[in-house]
C-alpha cells in the first residue's frame, strides 16, 4: 500500500467532456502533515455540476487546471492522523478529490456515524440532498395544493426536490430525458406526473401536465426547458434557479431564456439563484427532517453505482448523458 | 361644448410606432349613465409600458384593437355627476383614455385636493412613482452603502428611483440614452454617476462606474443592458424587474440575456418581477413619504410636457425613441 491512484484532468473539454479528458496514474502514497489526516476512499460522487468547474471562470468553484487531480466529495475512513481531534478508524465526509487516498486537514472532515452508507451519507444527506431541501423549501416555499415542477427530475437533487414537494402536499411534475425515467417518477416515486422532454410533442404534454400553471419551477438545466417553464408559470410563482445542466457539456452556451424579464414582470415571478453553502449551519435539519421521511418511507433516495476508480470518468460521461438515476457513486 | 374629441388606435404597430397610427377624431360628447360622472380632461400620462399594451396578448393589460380609444391615465374635472359620492367641480384622477370628456364610474375615480397640479398627479404621485417606490423599497430592499444601478435612468419611473436610492445612502449609478440626460443625472438630480449605453466605450464605462459591482439593479429595460448588469452585480445582488422598453416598440423581441441562469445561481442573485398594483394598499405611504422628500427637497420630479390633444401620439413617439425625461404629460 505505498501507491496511490488518482484520476488526473489530463485535457480541458472543448465539447461533449470524454473519458480520455481523464488518466487514472499512479502516485506516492501522501504523508499527512501537522493537523492532517490520511483519508482512504470507500465512494465518491460525481455530480453535473463538476462539469461547470471544467469550463473556467464560468463556475463558483474556481478555474480547472490539467495535470490536477479531479475535485470531489467522497466518504473514506481515516488510516492516519496527525490530529487529536479526528482518531484513526473514523469514518468521514472529506473533500479528497478522485483519488485512493489524499491527505486533508482535520478540521475540513465531517465525522460520520460508524456504520453510515457511504451511498446516502454521499447522496441524499450529502450535497445533492441538502441542495434539494433548502432549494425547495427555503428559496421556492411552496404551499401545499401548488404545482411544483422539476427538471432533471430523475436526477441527485430532482428526485429528491420531487418527493420533498410530494410530501408537502403540492402537485408535482417532472421533467426527465426519457420515457422510462418518467415511469419511475410516476410508478415508483409519486409524482403525478412526468414529461419527457425528448417527446416532440412536450409542449402540449408539458401544458397539459400543469393545467393550474406552476407555482415552484426548480430549475436545474436552465435554457430551452427553463424557458418552456417561463411560459407557464402562475402569478406570483417562484423559480428556483440551481443548476444549468444543459449549457455545462459545452463550449458554446446558447442564449438566455426568452420571456426574461418581460414574463417576470407580467407574472410577478422571482428568480433566485442559490448555492446550498449559503444555509450550511442548518444542514443538521435538513438531515434530521430528511431522515425522519426516509424512516416513514415517504422518501426514497435513489443511487446509480459504478464500481473502480477507473470506472469514474465513465461515470461523469454517463451522468452529463443523462444515463444515470438519483445520485450518481462510485465505490473504490 | 356638444362634441368630444378622442384618440383612437388607427392600426396595430408592426415594428416602430409612428404618430401615424392614431387618429383625432370627434365624437359625440358622452353621457354619463347610473353611477357615473362625466370627466372633462386636464391632462395625461403617457409610460412606454403603453406600447407593450399595443402587442397584443403580451401585457398584462389585455388585447389591444384598432377603433378603440387610446387608454390611458387622466387628470379631470368632474363637469356632471349622477353619483351622490362625487360632485361636480371635483378634482380627480381617472382612466377616461386619451380624449377630451369621458364618462366614467365614480367608484373608479381616486379624488385628488382641490388645487392639485395635474402633472404631480400623474407623476410622481402616479403610477410613475408610486412603481419607483414599491420597486426600488419593497422589492430590491437596498441597503446604505450598496451600489443601485437604474436602467432608463431618466424616465419617468428610472429618475425616481436613483433619487429614492440616494435618499437611502445609496451609490447610484443612471444608465441612460444620451450625453445630456447622463448630465442632468449627475449634475442636476444628484447621481454619482450615469452611463450612456449609446457610447462604444459602454462596458468599459459602466464596469468603471460599479467598482463594488451592484448590490440592486432597477430595470426598465430588459435586452442587452440587462445583459451587461447581470455580469455586474454582487453576490446576493437583486434584480427588480420593473419593464422591459428595449422590447416594446418592436415586432421582433430579441433573445434573453446570456446569463440567466447561471450568473443568478453563482451570484445568488434573486431577479423578482413586479406590478405597482399589488402595493395598492399602501400608495398612501408610498405618496406621504415622497411629499415629505419633495417638500424637503432631497427629491426633484421632473416632467416634459405637450400641449394639446392632438400632440398625444407624437408625445408617445418621442418618449419611445428616448426624447423625453422623467413623465410624460399632455396638458389638455
């Protein structure tokens, strides 16, 4: 155990990002230094939003840079520890990148409960979850008897934004990339309805699925969809602006929504943007609510698994390619 | 004194609005049935929001049609009354349209203190600045010391607006069409400082003008200078969505801002549509504050004014081609 792999950002996307933009490499094994750690990763996930950080300055998380190892979340168990605080054995949430094992700080871990799945701890009590939760209910506040919709709706934080509404009592449609997704949305997760925005007629099926127009649009593609929700969407409805999937896997971003702002103004809509960082001392309750629907079983987290380290870039193409369901994890 | 003259709409504007498409024409003078008063008109107001009102299902005021008179808001003296409520001689704003007399319900009318000026009435007291008020206090919530940019910056709802905000401690940025409106922002009305969108050096001018980037952006609008703030505002910036007038006098609304939404979501930036009417309740707060400004000095409406119904339509071609400043009035 004196090598580490890691997956390198080996070329900048121009285009569609490909598996080859990234190189799985050997390296040495890090050596935590004064108030680290040595993390060994169980899982990692990958969300689309990662693929915005390939794009430069267009993203919050910073410009990317090849010959680096690919930034992460992941759940790992500490093998080394240079700090009282954090014992070795303990499992934790760390930002270590794709990578076996990285040396981070104590004080940047979060101590998960022994025993936790790294799959939910990573998912639905991870990021994605939280993302859905606060997005949802802080910055849209639906009421119960509105229609709520969701794009990417099979997707880490749309299934989850989906059946938090459901349980608030709201008319809830989705908005998914194929047919089959759709079926799980309605047949397995509740919604009362999904369109496929694939389907040449998903104008008529997206007007006919909202016939009380939208009160809460959770948008997390932005472009042709976000501007199909613009135009149905109720007086004094919200639209939560989280995620710009379709213009991540791109070097070409096409342009802004039609009916902004002349349908802000008409329909007295709020836009907002959000980032889940902004509500990170309340994310205890967000877990704790969360987990409480999980128990009753009124919330079903899903998971797409992959499996190897190597598997990880292939996992990020089948992610922006709309090929995976819930939240996409790959176990090392 | 048996005969009216009105406005009418002569035909249904295909792209630029010409004077020609109205008409003066006389008409018999009304008669004011059960309820009603008969209005003898002082003067009107005209917004460019009006043009949207002639594109049809676009404006949240209803269907436009040719033969009709123009709408719009008036000062009036009611000349015969058959409601107990409102005697003749009394002074009142109404929305009798663009013609001479008009017979209108009393319970429509809003009575206004004998001795009024017809263009305070309309101006800052009216829509005008009552949407500069609500739009810029309750909606974009500036605080002191922020940066407030405001788009049609010397218009009718733009000049209050940058006033308001300087009231509050505001830096305040105008953009406006013109050198000498840029001036008169910063020379006369007290705007620390104005760019003129028409200048080649725009975006250099105005990134020059919001070293702190832009904490609340007031737009009227829409296009590409929303586009160029959207770039420009500050994490937790807002965006009040006031008007969309680069859109109106046209058949062919350009695209939406590059931007949105991901500049909203990295930015957390909340872009929030309005109409002055869900305020209604609180016009009275909004008309004591501003009088108390006016009376003090601290806010200077200002208004250009027309001389006879006839000049109706030329009035309304001049402020959509940005040849007007603060409200327009046709005195009749």
């Amino acid at each position: 155990m004196s090598e580490n792999r890691q997956v390198i950002i080996a070329s900048l996307p121009t285009g569609a990002l490909a598996a080859s933009d990234f190189e799985v490499r050997a390296a040495p094994m890090p050596e935590p230094g004064e108030g680290e750690v040595l993390c060994k990763t169980l899982a990692i996930t990958i969300g689309a939003g990662q693929r915005a950080g390939l794009q430069g300055s267009a993203s919050y998380a910073g410009a990317p840079e090849t010959g680096r190892v690919m930034g992460g979340s992941a759940v790992a168990t500490v093998i080394a520890s240079n700090s009282p605080d954090v014992a070795v054995g303990t499992l934790v949430s760390a930002f270590t990148g794709w990578q076996e094992h990285a040396a981070v700080a104590a004080q940047s871990v979060h101590v998960l409960p022994a025993g936790t799945d790294p799959a939910t701890a990573l998912g639905v009590f991870g990021t994605n979850g939280i993302t859905a939760y606060f997005g949802l209910l802080a910055v849209g506040r639906p009421t119960a008897g509105e229609t709520v919709v969701v794009s990417a709706a099979a997707g880490s934080v749309g299934h989850i934004v989906g059946q938090i509404a459901k349980i608030e009592g709201c008319r809830v449609v989705g908005i998914a990339g194929s047919a089959d997704k759709c079926r799980m949305l309605t047949d397995e997760l509740g919604f009362d309805a999904a369109v496929d925005y694939h389907d040449p007629d998903f104008r008529t099926a997206f007007k006919d699925a909202t016939p009380d127009r939208i009160g809460v649009y959770f948008d997390n593609t932005g472009g042709p969809v976000l501007e199909s929700a613009l135009f149905r969407m109720a007086t004094g409805g919200r639209i939560v602006c989280c995620g710009v999937v379709s213009q991540y896997d791109t070097s070409s971003p096409g342009p802004g929504p039609r009916g902004v702002p002349g349908l802000l103004v008409n329909n007295r809509v709020r836009m907002q943007g959000f980032l889940v960082f902004d509500y990170a001392d309340r994310y205890d309750e967000a877990r704790a609510r969360m987990g409480s629907w999980i128990a009753d079983g009124s919330l079903q987290p899903r998971t797409t698994e992959f499996q190897g380290i190597e598997e990880a870039p292939r996992a990020f193409v089948e992610l922006l390619n709309g090929r995976t369901v819930g939240t996409t994890i790959v176990n090392f």
